[in-house]
C-alpha cells in the first residue's frame, strides 16, 4: 500500500492506458502491471532489495502462454489457445506502456524483453485477488512458492493487524505431507495449462466446454 501511495502517478497512468478497464478474473490488469513494475524495480536493486531472497528463489523459466512458440499454440485445445491468446494480448499491453515508465526503470531493463517477460510471468502465476471486493491483485513472498492441490490442506489468511498466516483447512499428517494451496478454479484445466503451463489430473471432475466455430 506504501509503494502503491508513493507511485499514485504511476497508477493512475496505467489506468488511463485503459488496463484498468478490463477485468482478469476479478482482478483488475492494471493492478496486475504496477506489481510487474515493482518486481523490476526490485529486480534492479538487486542484492540491495529487501526481497533479493525472494526473487533469487524464483524460477528462471517457465511455460506459460508467453513461453508457448507458433507450434505449440497450434496444439492447444481451442479453449486454451484462446486462453493464451488472452494472457499474450495482455502481455503486448505491458510492454506498450514502456514510454510512460522512463525514469522508473533503466533503459537496460526496458528494452530487455527476456527479462519483462519473465517478469510478467511471475506476476501472472504468482499474484491472487487481495481480500475483499476492491479488484486488486497482491503476492505474498513465500506463501507464493506453495504448490497446488484441488483438495489443498492449507490458505494464506490475514489476521487482524494485516500479517499473514497460512493456516491448516484439514488435518495434516507429521512427515513428508506437502502444505499445498489452491490457484483458484481446480476444476477449471484449460485455465492452469495456459497460465501455469501443467494440466492438473487429479479432480475427479472437470469443466465440459463448447467451442462454437
């Protein structure tokens, strides 16, 4: 919230963009695109950044949407190629605001497209709906690195004095059980194959689609 007041202008620039007019599953893109310029401002900062532990913990690939080549894409089902279609378009709208974010990031880092789009993918795997109605989008360093289950056994929660806590939803056995959370819609494959890049097999069920041509 600090960053966010410190960054007003910043904000309200990405809003005028119109990115703020489209929502992505309840979470306004133009939230999503503050939190990418803050991770590449901390990128910059490097050792001297107080999340370097946490952004040197980070993947250094993945395979999502803006990962997947001209072959790939042709491979998808029609719902994740449109899927992907979506988070790649969304992509194209972050780099379109690089005129307006000289000053704020290196020229280095602006005309680094590798490392941009790393950074969009860590928004977009990374980063949940805040609680409430407001539309934002947040990560939380360290509960962000939990795997996925549809049946998970455990949610980051905020008590009263804004800390989080991620708190037991099941009994959990001692020894080797994984604490895993929920990305949100376990029933939903095509959405984790576009934005997490893996199909999640284990729900005993799963959304039917129609494609009408």
């Amino acid at each position: 919230q600090d960053w966010r007041e410190q960054h007003a202008d910043v904000y309200d620039t990405i809003l005028a963009a119109s990115l703020g007019e489209q929502n992505d599953g309840q979470v306004y893109l133009a939230s999503h695109a503050c939190l990418w310029l803050r991770v590449l401002q901390e990128y910059e900062l490097q050792e001297a950044s107080p999340f370097f532990p946490w952004l040197d913990a980070l993947p250094r690939e993945f395979a999502t949407a803006v990962e997947f080549d001209d072959f790939e894409l042709s491979c998808l089902p029609p719902f994740v190629k449109y899927l992907a279609n979506v988070d790649r378009g969304h992509y194209s709208e972050f780099l379109a605001l690089r005129p307006q974010l000289t000053g704020l990031l290196s020229e280095e880092t602006l005309q680094d497209e590798e490392l941009l789009r790393w950074a969009f993918n860590v928004v977009v795997t990374r980063a949940r709906a805040s609680p409430g109605d407001s539309g934002e989008a947040e990560i939380i360093p360290l509960s962000d690195m939990m795997n996925h289950a549809y049946n998970a056994n455990a949610d980051p929660q905020y008590d009263d004095d804004g800390n989080v806590h991620v708190v037991a939803t099941q009994d959990i056995n001692q020894g080797n059980t994984a604490l895993c959370k929920c990305y949100g819609q376990p029933l939903n494959p095509s959405r984790f194959m576009s934005t997490y890049g893996f199909f999640d097999v284990a729900p005993p069920v799963t959304y039917a689609k129609f494609m009408p041509d």
